[in-house]
C-alpha cells in the first residue's frame, strides 16, 4: 500500500487563484458599470438570467429572486430603469401588469462580460494538471491567449489522424479539435473506436495503405500489453531516430513506462497521458464511522462493507469495473500495486501468485459497487464518486476535478489516499510505419 496523504485545508495556490480570478471578474464588472456594479450586479444578474432562459419576470419577482431586502431592490430596480439598463414592458391592456426586460445596451454588456470571463477560464487553466487554477498566468497586464497558435503559421494541406479508442482523453481532444489545429498548425482527425472492438479497428487502420504518406501522417494508440503484437510486420516506424533530433529524453518518464514502447531494442511508441491511481475516500464518512484510511487490500473492502449504503444512493467503492479494457486496466493497476506484473520485450508477465488475490480483491468489492457495474467505465467511474453516490473510488490523479468536485464538497469534505504509488501510462503513441515520409511533418 502507498502513503496516505493527510489533508484538511485548501491548497495555498488553489486559494490565491481564487482571490485572483474574483479580483479580475470584479474589474471586468467595474469597467461596465462602475463603482456600484457589486450592489447592482445582485438585479442584473437575476434579470439576464431570466431573459436567457426565455421567461419573463415582474418587479417584485425580481427584487425576491436577487437575494437582497425587498425595499432595497426595488429601489435599485427603478433607479437602473432611470440609467437605461432595463425598462419595464406592460403585458396586459391596461398597462397595469408590467414585466422587466433589459436594454439592449445590457445585453452588449453581457456579451463583453461573457468574452472577457471565458478568455480568464481558459487562461487559468494549469498546463501541468487537470481542471486546476494556476493564478501565477492571472496577471493584470497580460492577456491570456489559449491556446498559443502555431508559430509557422496554418497549413491546411496536412491533416494528421490520430487513431484511438473511446476514452477520457480522446473524448476530450475531439470536442477541443478546433484549438488543437491552431495549436499544431495543421489539421487534426481524432477517430475512436469502440474498445471491444479497437484491436480489428486498428488493424484495417495499419493495414491501409496511403499514396500522400507526407501530407497525412497517421499516430496510433496502444494499450501497453499490445505494442509487441502492434509492432510487428513492419506496421510502426522505428522513432529512434526522431527521438535523436528532439528533445525528448526517456530520463523524463519511469523507467518501466518509457521501456513500455520499446521492443527488441528498437522504440515503436512514445509514453501518453501517464499518471499515479489513487484510492480516492471520502473523509467525512470514514470520520463517522471511526474508520482509518485503508492499507491494504483486505482493508478496503472492510471498509467497503462498512459504508455500502446503497438504500441512500451509496455504495461502498466504485472503479472501472466495465468489460474490455476498464476492467482489464483495473486488475493490471491492483497488481501493479502488488509488484506482480512486467514486461519483458514488450510481452506482458504476470505473476500468477500475486495475481490471484488480486482477482479475489476484484470479486470481493462487486458486493459492494454500483448495481450496474457492467457499465463503469473510466467517465463514469469519475463522476459516481464526484457525485457523492460512492464511498470510495479508485481512479486517476489527473481527474482530481471531476472527483473533487462542488458537489462532493456539499456533502462533504473528502480526502485522498494513494493504493498504487508507482505512476504508469496505459497506452503510448506511435507512427504507423506506411507514414515513413510523414516523419519530417510531424517533427515540425
């Protein structure tokens, strides 16, 4: 078992950032409706809210929903109406039943406010993480451009497809593909494939054949235990010479995830989305029930026990319990933990010894996880702890926004505790050897 990390307060840099981000959302109001934009913004907001959502409101209505004394309000109603902000629109025939509305000169001001605030969102996202602040890109004089384009410029002549298969990571490279071509300056194809299904998948995919091999450069991704199956008859490019004219260097990974893409001494892959699994617990609960964080693996499942509560909307533990390669990733990840898994040449070695308790362990906690556990995969795994519906959950450390998330926080305060200390990469990427021409182009 890992080390248990002990937290209780916020993280110093997560509480700077959030002093940053209200001090420059702040200015953003102020330089739209000056010094009384605080006190006024309480009406404002609750009036553009209801206008987006197409409803209608009057002036009492409005003074209740703003959270402010009703008297209050209403003064502060009329006296915007006098400003040009909003005016008030009769809706019956005699003039007596009148309705808010906004002016269109607040509608533009809502329209900068948007612009200005989703450019402060995405330049305050941490390069090195995942859904963190970083308050150090925050400054006042700067402004935040995300992502940086290309330095040479777009060339809409080649189009680079990365082949993948239905996960997190590819889901989210596909709803941002717009930035990441201006990033890389080229166009980018992200194609997933069901995971049951990936392995034919991406053996049509390789063996295809391309008569414009430079301007279409094709990466693939493959789980770790493939890559000697993959590289095989010639179907990945060798990358040792690129790697000779980067800066890529393998002291930058573990040892045992950099020699993953490696086989009979030659590179056929580079290392992706590498990260530590963590037992993540929720505090409050295990504080309740006296518990102590778990350390092993009998441990857990007591645990499990303990604070399976599925009458509530509660089981005791959740993890990527689906078929195929949630569940396949999860076992290797137990035993990982256990030392009972190597790679030797790009062919997979499990130990048979320690494997079995760790089957066992797996059999054990489906007592205690969400009923349809066929169906967690790595997305919804996240989200039922983020949710508050598990007790406990194992999963990623780069999904500490999804898991930390405002929800759980209303229910409670929770904490982490590492069960698998040693990070790993689960797929890695590599060239398809049809693709030799491509090489320049994707160096570039």
């Amino acid at each position: 078992m890992g080390h248990v990390e002990q937290g209780g307060a916020m993280r110093a840099d997560d509480r700077l950032a959030t002093l940053a981000v209200i001090d420059r959302v702040s200015d953003i109001l102020r330089d739209e409706f000056a010094d009384r934009a605080l006190d006024i913004w309480p009406i404002l907001a609750a009036l553009l809210r209801q206008h987006q959502q197409g409803q209608s409101v009057t002036v009492t209505a409005l003074a209740d929903s703003s959270g402010m004394p009703r008297t209050s309000a209403r003064r502060v109603v009329f006296a915007l109406k006098a400003q040009g902000w909003l005016a008030l629109r009769a809706v019956s025939a005699s003039g007596k039943r009148t309705v808010v509305v906004p002016s269109a000169a607040l509608v533009d001001s809502l329209d900068r406010i948007t612009e200005q605030t989703v450019k402060l969102m995405a330049g305050s996202r941490d390069p090195c993480g995942l859904d963190r602040f970083a308050c150090a890109n925050l400054d006042r004089d700067k402004g935040i451009p995300w992502p940086l384009p290309a330095e040479e410029g777009f060339d809409d002549t080649v189009v680079l497809t990365l082949v993948a298969y239905e996960d997190p990571v590819f889901d989210i490279l596909k709803r941002h593909r717009a930035d990441i071509d201006r990033f890389m300056g080229h166009r980018v194809r992200v194609l997933t494939f069901a995971q049951n299904g990936y392995p034919a998948a991406l053996g049509r995919v390789l063996a295809e054949r391309s008569t414009i091999q430079a301007a279409a450069p094709l990466l693939v991704a493959i789980p770790l235990l493939w890559v000697a199956d993959v590289s095989a008859n010639g179907r990945l490019l060798d990358l040792r010479a690129l790697l000779a004219e980067s800066a890529c260097c393998g002291d930058d990974f573990y040892d045992a995830v950099w020699r993953a893409g490696w086989v009979g001494g030659q590179c056929y892959g580079m290392p992706l989305q590498p990260t530590v699994e963590f037992l993540w617990y929720r505090q409050d609960l295990f504080d309740a029930e006296g518990l102590t964080p778990p350390r092993s693996l009998d441990e857990v499942i007591r645990c499990a026990a303990r604070l399976h509560r599925p009458r509530i909307g509660r089981t005791g533990i959740s993890w990527s319990s689906a078929p195929g390669l949630p569940l396949a990733e999860s076992f290797l990840q137990m035993l990982g933990a256990q030392r009972g898994v190597g790679v030797d040449d790009g062919m997979l070695q499990v130990d048979a010894d320690a494997g079995t308790p760790v089957i066992e362990y797996l059999r054990a906690l489906r007592a205690y996880a969400p009923a349809q556990w066929c169906d967690v995969n790595w997305a919804r795994n996240a989200q039922l702890f983020g949710a508050g519906k598990a007790a406990m959950g194992h999963h990623w450390s780069n999904r500490y926004g999804m898991l930390d998330s405002h929800a759980l926080l209303q229910k409670g305060r929770p904490d982490r505790a590492a069960t698998a200390p040693d990070p790993r990469a689960w797929h890695v990427t590599a060239i398809a050897a049809r693709g030799r021409s491509a090489r320049d182009t994707i160096k570039q």
